[in-house]
C-alpha cells in the first residue's frame, strides 16, 4: 500500500524534494540543489536518488504535492509538468500549496513564541516589487497573496499593530527602504523548501484537498510576460 507524500519545490534557484509518510507527516528524506537553472536537468535526478537512498520506489507514492507559486515563472513551470506527469503515471492525487504559505510555516516552526510574531514571505519579482503576503504563526491569512509596491509606508497598518518577521529573498530591498523599525524583524538565508511543502500537503492529503491534474496551472500572480526578439 503507497505510504509516501514526494514533494517538489522549484519555485526559487533553490531545487529541493522531500519524503514524508502520509499517516503521521514523519520526514523521511531529503534532497536539494542550489545551483540557480537547474531545475529542468536535475529534478528528476533528484527525485530518483531521494526514492533509492530512502529504499523505497515510485509504487510507494501515495500522493505528489508541488509548491504551487508565486515564483519564478520558469521554475513553477518545471515542477508542476513533473508533478502532473507522476500524477498521470502513478494515477495519484496532486496537492498544490502555496509557496508563500509554505516559506511562513518554515519560519514560525521555528520561532520562539511563535503566536506573537506575523509573518511575511516576500519574494522579489524584479525592481521594486515582491510576491508577499501575512500569516498568523498556525497559517491563518492575514493579507492573500499579492504584488506589493514596496515603499516606506509600505504595509505601515500591519505594522502600527503587530510585530512583523520579514524573510526571503525579496525582503532585503524593503529592509533598506524601512530602515529601523520596532515592530520590524528582518531574517536572512530563509529559502522555499520541499520540506515544508510536504509538511503541509500531509495535512491536505487528509483533507483530501486535490488539484485536477489535467487542468491544474501554478499560480503566478502575475500575467506571464514574453517579448518578440528583435531582427537582426
């Protein structure tokens, strides 16, 4: 009988997968990359050496859960072909569960009084803007997902109110624009992870909260833009 939850996570440089059991969410390996481009050669690599080292094969799949965005669109792509393509297979659900969700749940897992601290996810979508959103340390959300405008005042009401941790890869440039704040946490070295994916698709899993897997698309955010080369 499948036991196993595989998680994917490709929607930063960061390329990670995890194994989690299904009935009490145990992690029973993992595997990452960070090597920025990589997705598209080492993902199944690494998904087949997870599967070896930890002794257990492709059959022992009960479910595919994959970081579902926002992030790099190219990334996201990625992971959701070779999550829905294992999913066709192997005739297995596909979990989705949001990248951001995802980032905050890592970081208040490991928090100290979890309960007193907000938590914001931001990933950087290239000049002054960042995918972010706000979370309560048992995931409860406070601001959806969106395309935030980083300026001073920026999420100014949150912060009159509660203290704020913010964490990855986009928070550095809103660090620099707020300066010294009181309510303001800034952390470094916070990347998506398999592991925390899978942690939460256990419990979707159960719910069975499943993605239509000839239909399911990650969720960008934002329009996918592409430009026309120019002539030579």
């Amino acid at each position: 009988m499948p036991t196993l939850l595989l998680s994917l996570e490709t929607s930063s440089p960061v390329c990670s997968v995890a194994l989690h059991r299904v009935a009490d969410a145990t992690l029973v390996g993992q595997s990452e990359l960070r090597l920025d481009k990589s997705h598209s050669t080492h993902l199944t690599v690494l998904i087949e050496q997870l599967l070896a080292n930890t002794g257990h094969q492709l059959s022992d799949l009960a479910a595919i859960a994959v970081s579902d965005g926002p992030g790099s669109y190219t990334g996201l792509r990625i992971g959701g072909a070779a999550a829905k393509g294992l999913c066709f297979a192997l005739d297995i659900p596909l979990i989705a569960i949001s990248t951001l969700r995802a980032l905050a749940a890592q970081v208040a897992a490991g928090t100290a009084s979890p309960e007193n601290f907000l938590y914001c996810p931001m990933l950087d979508a290239r000049r002054m803007e960042v995918y972010a959103a706000l979370y309560t340390h048992d995931g409860e959300e406070v601001l959806a997902p969106t395309p935030l405008l980083l300026e001073a005042d920026t999420l100014a009401e949150q912060l009159a109110r509660h203290p704020v941790l913010f964490f990855g890869h986009g928070a550095t440039k809103f660090q620099a624009l707020l300066g010294e704040h009181p309510q303001a946490g800034f952390l470094t070295g916070i990347e998506p992870s398999a592991v925390s994916v899978g942690a939460l698709a256990v419990a979707a899993y159960h719910r069975q909260e499943f993605q239509n897997v000839a239909y399911y698309e990650p969720f960008y955010l934002k329009e996918v833009y592409t430009t026309t080369p120019k002539g030579k």
